[in-house]
C-alpha cells in the first residue's frame, strides 16, 4: 500500500537538502586530510608548468587546449581560479582543491536531491534517495581524487539540467527551457562525456509523462546542437593512444561486461581499486566475456516485462552516462580498464531515483534504506581514509587487482622519487611483462640510470621512444639526452634530439643538436 504524504508536503521542504548537505559533508569530511594523488594530480596539476606559477596567460592557455585527451574548460577554468587563490612560495597546496572538491560534492548532492523530489513528490524518498547517491562507497574515488573534480562538476550540472527540465514540462514556462540549456552546455563545458544529456532528458520526460515521443522530442531538442558540437570535440581530441579498436561484433559483450561489473558494485562495494585491470583482452582470454552478460541481459529484461515506465526511464538514467565508456566504442582508459569508479558518478543518480520511487509506494523500503545508508556511510568513511596514505591506498588497489599495470605505474613512480632504483626496476619490469607501455620502458630506463647500469638504461630509453608518444615530457628527452652523450650513443641522441623537437617546435636547441650530430650513422631499429 502506497505511504501516506503528509497534508503539506512542502512545509518546511529547505530543511530535507541542508539535512543532505550536512550528512555528506560529514561524511566526506576525511578528504580534507589527503593531498595529491600520483595518478594524474601530479602531471595535471601539481606538477604541471602551466601551475608554476598560474597566470592570466596559463589560464588561456590552458582553456585553449585539451590536457591528457579530455577537453573540459570550465573544470580547467576552476582549477586554475584554485590555483590562482592558492599559490604561494612557489608551491601548489593541495588544500584548496580538496576543498572545492569537498563542496562540489555536496552541491551536486543538493542537485540530486531536487531533481529526485520533483520526480517522486515524496520527502522521506528523496532525501534517501540523495543520500544513496551522495554516500555510495563508488563516489569516493571521484571526490578524493582531486582531477575527479570533472565528474562533481559534470554530475551536478546534469542534475540541475534534469531539474529544470522537469519544472520545464511542470510549469511550460521558457524560462526554464534557457535554464537547461546553460546547465546542460555548462555541464558539457565541465566533462564531454555530457552529450548523453538529450538522450538522459528524453528518459526523464519518459519517467514524467506518458505522451507520444515527437513531443518528448520536441520538448529536449532545444540542447541537441550543443551535444552534436560535444560529439565533434570528443571525436578530435579524445583519440586511443596505443590500444587496437576491437572487433565490433565484440563490443556488445564487453559493454555488458563492464555492466554486470558495475551491478555487482553496486551491491557490493568492496575492494575497491584505481585499476581493476578489467581490459577486454583480459576478459576476452579469460573466457569472462562468454558469461558476464547473463547478468544485465537478466536485470534489462525483467525492466522490460515489470512494463513499469518509470523502472525501464530509470534504468536509461542508468545506462545513458555510462554508455560512452562501456567499451561500445574504444576510449584511451582501456589499455588500463574497461570499468572504473568514477564512471559511475552520474549514473548512481538513477539508483537513489528508484529507490525514491520505492519508498514512496512501500513503507518498508524506507527503514531498510536508513540501514543501507549507514552501511554505505561507514565504508565510505573506511574508503576515505586509505586515500589518506597513498601508500597504503596504492598496497590495497594491488590486492584488489593483482594485475594492474596502472597502480604499479603509480608505485614505480613513487619508488624511483624517493630513490628507491632497485623497487622501482622491479616494479618497471613486472609492469612491462603486464604489457607496459612508454612510461614502463621510461620508468626502467631511470631505475637503470640510478644505479648506474647506463648502457641498459640507454636501451631502455630506445624502447621508450619507439612508442612516438607525446606523454613524454619535454625535460625527460633532455634527460635521455644528456644520458646518450654519457654513454657515447649518437644514435641515441639523435632519437632523443628528433622526439624534443616534435614535442617542442619553437626550442632551436633540438634542431641545433641534429645538424650537429649529422647524418644517422646506423638504420633506425
């Protein structure tokens, strides 16, 4: 039987969000402690040039150009602004942005919390609703990580998009059709994966209403051309470095792989990992892909025959975020993994959506959500503080997926900056038996060089260079370089000389070294 709603249902309504906020601010307050995290925060931010010092200049830049294959200026926009707040004594502290990231969080949780009441008009349900989504152990990967700040800020904006459009189709006033506008183009402006925002809205007015879909379509279209121009920047810039597409007649089973993966998650967040190293070569010879699709195929199915239309909308909440990075098409992180934390930021929206629904139709789901809520809190808090100690963060990744190359990457990394050369070979080597890539043969090549080994570690630096990548830092190739002139290798030199040039054109000193050096004395290898 249906719960009972209150004879004024929206006495009072502004406490239930500052409930919400202050919950998973409290929850979350643990991040504050942590710092940078070698994965990405160092080369994007802390480490980055372009923050040493921020100028008006950088910042230009940096909205100019893409960074690590993800063009996302309004996220860029407030990191620098962060930076620029923040610098001193020459030093990037990473205090501010753990804070934004904090905040952010909390404001899109606000956000979650508005679009679930307007969708199921019940209090007690949204406000668990929210807190299903703000305390899921899932979300501590993007808060904690500090360049995670794109899928906060992505996350909330689509909430709030998703909350005009449905005061949109409530009210029929425009001005809430420019508002979904700004929020949604703002949200594409924060993380390109926004461009599934048409196809999420047309399943929230599926959710709302039930009429013919040449009017849904007429309702959403308004936000189509900017999610058109967001397709056209993801496919410039967000190319597949060093990974084979594969066959398109796998892609359905590996997308439903990484489905049934997130489903498990989802009931089950343990063991949690930066790197599951869920890549579909694994499960394509693991034999994983002949079965892993039983799962959701089941869950889709029993979607479809409950005819429910707000279970199946919910669901296409679900689905529609995730569907650029299920592997239907190939995206750069599937040399690492196919399925990742962050991923899943937007779409555990639709899980406190339905559970809103629930509660509203079965008192009984509330008390249980209450527990769940709790349980969720308590791991998430656990979660939290390995993040605290990168170490032991990194050592718990490792347990959870033995065969990560990316958590190794972060551990050599980590061993050869604090001198560690013979840690850091090892962990070079096993990464490149796991299939490493330039930054396993880079990471070798300097273990070598620390402990004297230059000839190997020249070798190594070859290997390095015969990826052609453009990660490799300019001030590295000066490095392989300066190490080419020590050993003597002319060869070695000119390579290095040939790759500083194509990564820095307007340096004369590369191009200088090369008519130094002459004509290559011996074929390339």
């Amino acid at each position: 039987m249906p719960a009972e709603t209150p004879l004024n249902p929206q006495k009072r309504l502004w406490l239930d969000p500052l409930i919400v906020v202050a919950i998973t601010l409290l929850v979350f307050s643990p991040v504050l402690m942590t710092t940078f995290s070698p994965l990405d925060d160092y080369q994007m931010l802390s480490r980055n040039p372009a923050y040493h010092p921020p100028t008006g200049r950088g910042l230009v830049q940096q909205i100019a150009q893409p960074q690590f294959n993800i063009y996302a200026p309004l996220t860029y926009s407030i990191w620098y602004a962060i930076g620029m707040a923040t610098y001193a004594n020459g030093e990037l502290p990473a205090w501010g942005y753990k804070i934004a990231s904090w905040l952010a969080h909390a404001g899109s949780t606000a956000a979650a919390w508005w679009a679930i009441w307007l969708a199921v008009r019940h209090r007690a349900g949204a406000v668990l609703g929210a807190l299903i989504f703000a305390l899921h152990p899932l979300q501590v990967e993007s808060v904690a990580w500090t360049t995670g700040l794109k899928d906060i800020l992505c996350g909330g904006l689509t909430f709030l998009t998703i909350a005009f459009y449905i005061r949109r189709l409530e009210t029929g006033k425009r001005k809430w059709g420019q508002y979904v506008l700004v929020a949604g183009i703002l949200a594409m402006a924060a993380k390109p994966t926004a461009l599934t925002l048409p196809a999420t809205l047309l399943a929230i007015d599926f959710w709302v209403r039930d009429v013919p879909l040449g009017r849904r379509l007429r309702t959403s279209a308004p936000i189509l051309p900017a999610a058109i121009v967001c397709a056209g920047i993801i496919y410039l810039v967000q190319k597949a470095t060093n990974l084979a597409p594969q066959p398109f007649f796998l892609r359905p089973l590996i997308a439903l792989d990484a489905l049934a993966f997130y489903l498990f998650k989802l009931v089950w967040p343990l063991n949690l990992s930066q790197d599951y190293a869920r890549t579909p070569e694994l499960i394509r010879s693991s034999g994983a892909i002949a079965w892993t699709w039983i799962m959701p195929a089941i869950v889709g199915v029993a979607a479809m025959i409950s005819r429910n239309r707000k279970v199946m909308a919910a669901g296409l909440v679900f689905l529609v975020p995730l569907s650029p990075v299920l592997g239907l098409v190939t995206f750069d992180m599937q040399q690492f993994t196919t399925v990742t934390d962050h991923y899943m930021y937007q779409s555990l929206f639709a899980v406190g959506l339905l559970l809103a629904m629930s509660i509203g139709r079965w008192r009984v789901v509330a008390p249980a959500c209450c527990i769940v809520v709790m349980v969720l809190g308590g791991l998430t808090v656990r979660q939290l503080n390995l993040w605290s100690d990168s170490e032991a963060f990194l050592a718990e990744s490792l347990r959870a997926s033995p065969r990560s190359r990316l958590v190794r990457q972060v551990m050599t990394t980590m061993a050869i900056e604090r001198g560690d050369a013979v840690e850091g070979e090892r962990l070079a080597r096993e990464v490149i038996d796991l299939g490493g890539d330039e930054i396993a043969w880079d990471h070798l090549s300097q273990s070598l060089e620390m402990q004297g080994r230059l000839i190997e570690a020249g070798e190594a630096a070859r290997r390095m260079m015969d990826f052609m990548s453009d990660r490799t830092p300019v001030l590295r190739m000066r490095q392989i370089f300066s190490l080419a002139q020590r050993i003597p290798d002319a060869d070695l030199a000119r390579r290095a000389a040939l790759h500083w040039s194509a990564l820095d054109p307007t340096d004369p000193v590369p191009r200088q070294i090369l008519r130094d050096l002459g004509p290559a004395s011996r074929p390339k290898e």
